[in-house]
C-alpha cells in the first residue's frame, strides 16, 4: 500500500528562479510543479500546501510555530510530511519543530543550494529523497530529519557548513544518521537524545552574542536595555571569554538575565575547566550556564521554546542544569 504524504512548500532556493536583470528571486510555480511531478507520483500519493513563499532569511520563529502547528493540524491524515525550505535557516526551522512537535511520524525537511535556473540543480534529487525517507516506516520515532545530498541528518546535529556546495549540510560531531540510496533506505544510527518542549507559543526576546578578541560588553549592555530575557554567549573553546566582558556579565546577571555559555567552534561541548577571570569555571560559578555541545543559533532557539513554555527564568534555569 502506497504511503500518503503531505509536502509543505515554504519559498527558498529550491522554489526560486533566476529572472534578469533581478536574479534569482521567488517565483509562484513551485507547488504546482510539485503536484505533477511524476517521479513522486511512483512513490506515494502526494499532497501539496503552500505555507509561504518567502526567502529563507525572511522565516521568523513565529513563521516556525506556525508551520509547527499546520503540521499538527495535518498529520493525522498522512504517513509523513516534507517540508521545503530555504538553505539559510533551515537548521533553526528544523529544530524548533523538533523541539514543539509531538508527533513521532516522519516529518523531513528538505531544500536545494541550486535554484531551478542552474546547470546540475540539486532540489528534485533532494524531494524525491525526502518523500522517500518520509514514506520509510523507518524514519518514524527519530525526531525532525533533514534530507540534502542523499544523506539523513537529524536536526538537532545538522549545520550548513558552506554557502555553495551540494554537500553543506552535515553533522559534524556525530555524523549522518543514514543514506538515500536507489533500491532502499538507510539508517546506521539514532540520536542518543531525543528531546521535546510542550509549547504553543514561544518567547522571541533571546539574544546571541559571538565572542571575538578584544571585545567589551557593549552588546550585552544593548541586550538588556531591550528587554532580552536571556543571552546566549559563544565562548571561545570549552567556554571563556574576555576579562574585558566580566564586568558587563555581572550586571546583566544582577538583573536575572539567564547567560547561556556555548561555544563558538565548529565541534565539541563547553566545560566550566578554566578558572582564571573569564574561564569556563569562573563564569558557572558566577552564574553562567554551561550549554554542553548545542551551539549558539540552536541554543537561542531552545531558549525560545522553554521561556514560551515556563516564562520563568528560573525554572528554564533547572530545566537546563537538571540535563546535565
């Protein structure tokens, strides 16, 4: 029996196309070209909703829970949803849906770092896959998936790691959870974590704050003049930053404002180590928040959900430091 599936359209690369003298811009023929693609026709019985036709440095988390809640609305009738979107912030899309969603169906997202213009475009590989993978009866129970270049990723680990290639989206640390070959679908792994946030609404007012050499606390002094109910930090290495930002700190957290440290390295998690002025373990024991291996736009990210779900900061403060 056919597996029924539901594509959600939401703009990006993969609906755009190249229109001169303004260039690659969104076009409105992308869902109906979807609707009479054939290769999917062979593999399930497809449905198709436009949620938006936006550029993808255009979704807001707002945007997301909508999305989030079109899903709820919806799964009930299908075996799994794709959902297209664009490149740039799909990591963070994915995994608010990760964190809000309850339904444990296949819900995989997909986009294309090609527009429909382009010699060698990627995007109706990469639906066929995702369509695929959300008809596999495999995919159920592993959380929001993302399905670029015949490979599987969970959102909680994937990053875009390069504006161009086919192959930008990965995992660095923990690697794909399985691949899209021709005659099957593969899985070698689950994630170990498999975390959700039950939420109908979300707090936007989190900040995200990169360390650089050198740097002073005039960021964080302009997060809290504007209401920011927490600051999310990437620290250089294992969590540590300028001395010349301490003083900034101590203020904001007088004020109650949670300070999640993250790092801002390509892999590996923050440990409260150093304890010089600055280090990792002068900051907890200040009050800081150690944010283990999650980095910074994802970390902002479950600050979102977990303020729409607690509104106090000091229980998203245990939820947080109960994980470890």
């Amino acid at each position: 029996m056919r597996r029924k599936i539901l594509i959600i359209t939401t703009g990006g690369t993969i609906s755009m196309k190249h229109n001169s003298p303004f260039g690659v811009i969104p076009n409105d023929e992308f869902a109906a070209h979807l609707k009479e693609f054939p290769q999917l026709a062979k593999i399930a019985i497809i449905d198709v909703y436009e949620h938006s036709n936006i550029p993808s440095p255009f979704m807001t988390p707002q945007k997301m829970v909508s999305l989030a809640n079109l899903v709820d609305e919806k799964i009930s009738n299908y075996d799994g949803v794709v959902i297209t979107h664009g490149t740039d912030t799909l990591e963070e899309t994915a995994y608010m849906l990760d964190l809000i969603l309850q339904t444990r169906k296949p819900i995989v997202f997909t986009a294309a770092m090609r527009s429909g213009s382009e010699l060698g475009l990627d995007g109706p590989r990469n639906i066929v896959g995702a369509v695929r993978v959300a008809g596999s009866s495999k995919a159920a129970n592993r959380g929001v998936l993302v399905v670029m270049n015949d490979e599987i990723n969970s959102a909680r680990d994937v990053t875009k790691t390069d504006s161009s290639k086919t192959d930008s989206f990965i995992s660095p640390s923990l690697g794909l959870l399985g691949i899209i070959d021709p005659d099957k679908i593969i899985f070698y792994r689950k994630t170990e974590i498999y975390e959700k946030i039950e939420t109908t609404k979300i707090e936007t007012n989190i900040d995200l704050i990169k360390c650089s050499s050198g740097m002073d606390g005039r960021f964080l002094e302009a997060s809290v003049q504007n209401g920011a109910k927490a600051i999310v930090i990437e620290a250089f290495g294992r969590g540590n930053i300028p001395q010349t930002m301490l003083s900034a700190i101590e203020k904001v957290l007088l004020k109650d404002i949670l300070i999640i440290i993250v790092s801002r390295t390509y892999t590996g998690r923050v440990l409260p180590e150093y304890g010089y002025e600055g280090g990792g373990l002068f900051l907890q024991n200040l009050g800081c928040i150690m944010g283990e291996e999650q980095k910074g736009t994802k970390m902002r990210i479950k600050l979102m959900a977990l303020f729409g779900k607690f509104e106090s900061a000091e229980k998203v403060r245990n939820y947080l430091t109960s994980q470890k």
